[in-house]
C-alpha cells in the first residue's frame, strides 16, 4: 500500500512504501534535501517537521540536536525516520539544498581557434 506524503509548503504530495527511509523518499521525488552527512545522522542538516502523523521517539542521534529544545517534540531527521503512515511535513529552508545559479551575465569569450 502506497502512503502519502503531503508537504503544502512545497506544494507536493508524494508517496512511499511502509518502511521505506523519509530522505530517501524526499530525494528520489526531486526534493532537494541537505544530506551531507550520507544519512548516518551525524549533521542534523535534514531536518523536518512533522505536522500530521506518529512521531517516533528519538534516537540516539537526534538526541544530540534535539534534546531540550522545543523542536524535540515534533522535529526528526529525515535520515533516521522510517515511514509507518500517511504523513504531513514541514521541510525548514535550512534543510534544503541551496538552489543553483547558473551565470547569465558576463564577459563574452572569443572561443574560435
């Protein structure tokens, strides 16, 4: 059974397999995630907030970024969060890949040999 994820601050409703490892989901839709750490839950950097659906305990790791902070009670690393069911989320600008810029202006090279 396909579980949805909705995300209204994107705009986007995606979906995933019970089990399957949220930044894994997030990525494979195009959704740039930060995961600089290679989902080990190390930096902290993805993640999320979890407005509608079981939040978990936390683990060990998110432990460290969490602990004693008002986000504990909703906020979970995306690397680390395996989807149970449908889900609801808010993804903070600081867990979202910079988006790229591609130079549009400059000086104009002569490029024939």
């Amino acid at each position: 059974m396909d579980l949805k994820i909705r995300i209204p601050s994107l705009q986007k409703e995606i979906t995933a397999k019970k089990g399957d490892v949220l930044s894994d989901v997030l990525q494979k839709s195009g959704i740039p995630l930060s995961a600089y750490c290679g989902r080990r839950g190390l930096c902290g950097k993805c993640e999320v907030k979890i407005l509608e659906g079981n939040i978990p305990e936390l683990t060990e790791s998110e432990a460290r970024f969490f602990s004693g902070k008002a986000e504990a009670q909703d906020h979970r690393l995306a690397c680390l969060f395996n989807v149970e069911e449908h889900l609801t989320l808010l993804i903070p600008e600081t867990s979202l890949l910079p988006e790229a810029k591609i130079l549009t202006t400059g000086i104009r090279a002569d490029t024939t040999p």
